[in-house]
C-alpha cells in the first residue's frame, strides 16, 4: 500500500480524534480517502488491496458524516481553523519555552502543518494559511 503513503498519517489522525474531537476526524479521514483515491488513480488504479482499503475507509466516511448533521459547512470551517490556531499556539508556546528543541517540537509542527492541509476540504486554502 505504498501507493498511499503519504497520506496514511490521516488516516491515524482519524482514529486518534475519533472520539475526542469528530469533526476534525470526520476531515482527516476525508482528506485521506479524496488524496488516496487520486493516488491510486494516477498509479493505475490496479493495486486491489489499496482500494479496498479506501472503499471501506469510504463506507465509514459515510457514518461520520451523518453524526455531522445541523452543522453547516461554513460552521465547520470556522471550527477547523479554531482547532489549527489552538493547536499552533499551544506548539508555537512549548517551543518557545523549552530550553532544546527536540525531534518532537519538529513532529508537532509537521503535525499542524497536516492539519492546515485539511482546509483545502472546504476549498481554497487562505494565504494566512500558507
């Protein structure tokens, strides 16, 4: 499954959220299956252990999305980019205040930087966001 690589880590974002933050779940695993299936589709589409994989990540999309229900679209954006700068200054303040920085520092960062991605789920992503 290395076809899809590069957007496993969504997919355990998923499963990390899943009960503590949903919405932002529900986006992790959107963007991994959306990016997923392009990777697949631009490999040839033949690797067979790598769709059903997504295919079942999709039918469990499906139930997330229906515990989303009431919540606009606009609504969950703001809701993302409140949990993105929560979690970047949260990060941005441990790294000011510790006194090395560690490969951990560099992981949270990338982390958020991840995260920033899920933005292009609901279109353009802002310049601030760049």
């Amino acid at each position: 499954m290395s076809i899809i690589a590069s957007v496993k880590p969504y997919f355990k974002y998923s499963m990390d959220l899943s009960k503590t933050l949903p919405m932002v779940a529900y986006y992790c695993k959107l963007y991994g299956v959306t990016k997923g299936m392009d990777l697949w589709k631009q490999s040839g589409g033949t690797n067979k252990e790598v769709k059903e994989f997504l295919f079942s990540e999709l039918s469990d999309l499906e139930k997330m999305r229906a515990a989303l229900e009431g919540t606009s679209k606009e609504d969950q954006k703001i809701a993302m980019e409140n949990f993105l700068m929560s979690m970047f200054a949260k990060i941005d303040k441990e790294e000011r205040t510790c006194e090395t920085i560690t490969k951990s520092n560099a992981l949270d960062f990338k982390r958020c930087s991840d995260f920033i991605m899920l933005l292009s789920m609901f279109g353009t992503i802002d310049e601030e966001w760049k």
